[in-house]
C-alpha cells in the first residue's frame, strides 16, 4: 500500500518502501524522456524492494490544455502534502502570467537549494582532456539575487519613480531611460544554503567548499554572502570545518572552507577541476557555472538538478535542460537529465543502492557506446538508439 514520505522533526525524512511520488511529465520532450527515466527507477527501485506510486499531477502546456491553467493550485498542493516530486522541463508561458513556471514552483515552496551535482561518466564525450577531474556539486541559491524579479522596465512611470526616489534619498544619479533590478541578498538566504552545503559535505565525507561570489565589487551582497558564510563555519561548524584564514590552509581532518571570486572561479573549474568539491554561491553565479561545468562532462543532456528545501522536506527534482520542442514525440533525445535527476532523487530518499545501480548501468550503456544522437554524433563506433533504446539498455544492465 503506498504511503506518504513525512518529516521528523529532526529534520530527517521517513520514506516508506512504496511511496507515493508526484511527477510532472513535461513538455515537449517530455513525452520522450519521463516514461523512459520511469522505466529504470522502477526496475532499479525493485531489485530492492521497493516500489514508487507515481501520481501524475499537471503543469505547463498539458495543465494549460486541460485545466486553462498553467501550473493549478492541486500540483502545488500534491507537491506540499507528498514533499518529494520529479518534474520534466516545462514551456515558460508567453504572456501567461508568469516569468518562468520553474522560478515559480521553487518560489512558491521556498526550495532555497538548487543542488546540480557535476561529474563525468566514462565514455562521454568532453570538450576538455581531463574531464575525469571534474567532481564537483553546487549548491546555488535559488530564492534571492538578481533573479528575485523585483525589476521595472525603463520608461515605465515605475522606473522614473525608482529614478526620482534613488536620487532623493541616496543621491545615487542613475541615467535617464535605465531599466532597474534590485538584489537583494540576505543573512538568513546565504546561511540557509551554506548551512545545507557544509551539511551535505560531512554526510558525503567531501573534503572542501568553496563560497563562489564576487564580493570584491558588490561588497554589501555578494561580499557579505562571503562575510556570512565563514562566520556560520565559525559559530556553528568549528568542530568539522574551518575557514582558509584560520587554519592558513591546512585543515587537519577538518573540512577545508576557502573563498572564490566568480571570475576566477570560472576559468579554475576548467584550469584545475581537482581543486574544487563543494561549491556554494548566489543564484546567479550559479546559473552560469552550473551550465559551464556541464558543458564539461557532457552537457545539458545529462546533467540533473534538484531544488530542496531542507528544513521543509520539500524536494522537487528536474531535468535540467529545456523542452527542446523540435525533438518532441520523436523517442529520440537523452533521457539522462531526467534520469539521473530519478538517481539523485533516490539517494535524497536514501535509496542509495538503488541510485548506485543505475550510474554503473548507465556508464556501462555509455562504455559499450550504447548512445543517444547526442552523443553518438560525437564518438568514433557509436551505436545511435533511441531515446527508449538507450533506456532499456540500461534496464539490460542493471
Ligand atoms: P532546450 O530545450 O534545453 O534545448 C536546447 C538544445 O539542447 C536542444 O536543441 C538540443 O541540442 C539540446 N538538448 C536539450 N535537451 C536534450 C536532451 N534531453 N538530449 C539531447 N539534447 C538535448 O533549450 P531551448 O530550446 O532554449 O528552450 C526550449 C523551451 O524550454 C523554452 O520554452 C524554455 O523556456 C524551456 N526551458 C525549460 C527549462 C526547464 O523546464 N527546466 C529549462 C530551460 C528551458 P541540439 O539542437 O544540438 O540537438
């Protein structure tokens, strides 16, 4: 019978063995990619006995079809009451009212961490000579920055109030015909997500963290971002991590906890991917290095995502590339985004042998070159299957 996940409240997750899932089946490729990815979670999730009552609820263009609306209230309440859902990639609605309906579901539910674990599977092709170096896993926060969509349009009767407010009450001179966004950055933001990365850190026994910001230009958000997480390291953390500074880089057994600025950072994750582990930085830095490093291991088309509220429960795993409408209905693209979105979503579950299953599988369909068009475009010998294929294949594996 299945049965809710629920929340202790020591903040751990009871998962029984059948639990009901909600999921978002997606646009576009999503027809392609989510009974594909589903097909292996299930097969790997009853080897151990276990058995997921996925419960399908609607958003997008299908809820748009069917309901009028773009993402209804029952998909936010099935994500509220079962916690932990799985979501393929959404049309962002022209004119329907919101900016982005991902932006909207992880505003909504206040899923602060967006976690885009970085590694590479053997086989894939790469744009770098050591693509086995990179390692790493992102937490970028999901809810405050640039990104908060607190913007007027220049022109607009708002932007010239913005205008004419700035300069009376700052004295700050801003240019006539300029379109403003503000950024705001908290304490309670940045240490909720630097909390949630230290915390992952010990779990998995991963040895550094870096805080990713450029904090040498905007000192009073990204600066403090910097400023607020060596100081959650030293009041809450001095047992199992310390600060660069504190320790003049040798941490002991400790967690070593050091600083980058963005810049720098983008050209290090290329130059010495061995050097970095645990990245957490603010939503917008982590959009831009998310998707550089997945260009890395293979790109978009295998790279999950996950958004999580840690304190909540709330978790809502997704494919991390877009609907890619021209590939729709063709049973042709990858479906390891969503896939090894699935994977992470079972080790969050705690599911861990599950998970494992599938990665071995997956790099032993990879290794036997057992591809998507995607891949198979870029490797000598390949065999080119179908998106269902190359599902199966894994199945075949497992
Ligand atoms: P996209 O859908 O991610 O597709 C861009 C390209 O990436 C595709 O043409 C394809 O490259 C490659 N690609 C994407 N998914 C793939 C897969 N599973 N397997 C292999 N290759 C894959 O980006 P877009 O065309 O900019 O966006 C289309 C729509 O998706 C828009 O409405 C956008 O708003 C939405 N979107 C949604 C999400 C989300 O729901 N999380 C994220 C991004 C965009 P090739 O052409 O080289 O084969």
């Amino acid at each position: 019978m299945a049965e809710k996940i629920t929340m202790q409240s020591d903040g751990t997750l009871t998962v029984p063995d059948e639990p009901t899932i909600p999921f978002i089946e997606g646009d576009g490729i999503g027809i392609d990619i989510w009974p594909a990815a589903k097909s292996v979670l299930d097969v790997a999730a009853a080897k151990y006995g276990k058995k997921v009552e996925w419960k399908e609820v609607l958003a997008g263009e299908k809820a748009f079809n069917e309901t009028g609306d773009w993402l209804p209230e029952d998909t936010i309440m099935a994500f509220r009451e079962y916690l932990i859902g799985i979501k393929g990639p959404l049309t962002t609605p022209i004119g329907g009212g919101f900016r982005s309906l991902n932006v909207a579901i992880r505003q909504i539910l206040d899923l602060y961490v967006c976690l885009r674990p970085v590694r590479w599977f053997q086989g894939v092709p790469s744009p770098v000579k050591r693509p086995d170096l990179v390692d790493m896993v992102i937490f970028r926060e999901n809810t405050e920055d640039i990104y908060s969509g607190l913007e007027v349009e220049a022109g607009t009767p708002e932007a010239l109030k913005m205008i004419e407010l700035l300069r009376d009450a700052f004295g700050w001179e801003i240019r006539e015909g300029s379109g403003i966004g503000i950024k705001p950055v908290s304490k309670f933001g940045s240490q909720r997500l630097q909390r949630a990365a230290i915390e992952y850190a010990v779990e998995r026994k991963r040895k550094r963290i870096h805080w990713v910001h450029k904090g040498n230009i905007m000192k009073f958000t990204e600066g403090a971002f910097q400023k607020w997480g060596y100081e959650l390291v030293r009041e809450e953390y001095s047992d199992v991590a310390v600060g660069w500074n504190d320790c003049g880089g040798d941490p002991g057994d400790k967690i070593l906890v050091q600083d980058a600025i963005a810049d720098i950072a983008l050209q290090q994750v290329l130059t010495r991917p061995a050097e970095f582990d645990i990245i957490a930085t603010l939503n917008l830095n982590g959009d831009f290095l998310s998707d550089a490093l997945a260009a890395q291991v293979g790109g978009i088309g295998i790279a999950p995502g996950a958004n999580i509220n840690y304190v909540t429960g709330h978790g809502v795993f997704e494919a991390t590339h877009g609907t890619a409408p021209k590939y729709t209905g063709q049973d042709k693209v990858n479906p390891s985004s969503l896939l090894l979105s699935g994977v992470l979503m079972f080790e969050h579950l705690g599911w861990r042998d599950a998970a494992d299953d599938i990665v071995r599988a997956v790099e032993s369909t990879i290794g036997d070159k057992i591809v998507t068009y995607d891949f198979a475009r870029q490797m000598e010998g390949a065999t080119e299957v179908k998106c269902s294929e190359f599902a199966s294949a894994v199945i075949d594996r497992l």
